[in-house]
C-alpha cells in the first residue's frame, strides 16, 4: 500500500516507515493530502477515528473512510501545549 503524510510529524512518519509500505509521499498541507488519497494517488493517510456515524472523515467536501479491520498504534508519543 501508499500512505501520504508530512515528514515533520515525526510520530506519524515513523509508524508509517515501520509498516514497509511500497510509498510514503511527504506532503506540507493536511487538505492536499485528503485530496491525493480521494483522488487514489495514495491509498490512505493517518487520522484519528472521528466521532460519526462509520468513523468517516470529511475535509472539504471530500468524504474519507476507515479501511475495515485496521487500526495503527503509533510508534513514539503526541504532544500538546494548552495554555
């Protein structure tokens, strides 16, 4: 399989380098990449699980799904600074 994700998040591109996938394409922009998968030149990306009805993501009129069956633990942790 091919993944699309951004190389600065590290966590991210980690996991996906240790699935040995045929192709990780780094792009900058998260609406670039839901469009090159919608368009089938990467066959997913990294998203959390989303709170509807069959765990779709919709960015920008373009309608995600979860592939049946997966989920991926990523390797290293996520941080986040609340103020």
């Amino acid at each position: 399989m091919t993944a699309v994700s951004n190389k600065n998040w590290k966590s991210d591109w980690n996991t996906l380098e240790g699935l040995h996938l045929k192709k990780i394409t780094h792009i900058q922009h998260w609406e670039i990449m839901t469009k090159i998968v919608d368009q089938m030149r990467a066959d997913f990306l990294l998203a959390p699980f989303q709170p509807t009805k069959g765990m779709y993501l919709t960015v920008n009129d373009i309608h995600l799904k979860p592939i049946t069956g997966i989920k991926v633990g990523l390797v290293g942790s996520r941080h986040f600074a609340v103020s």
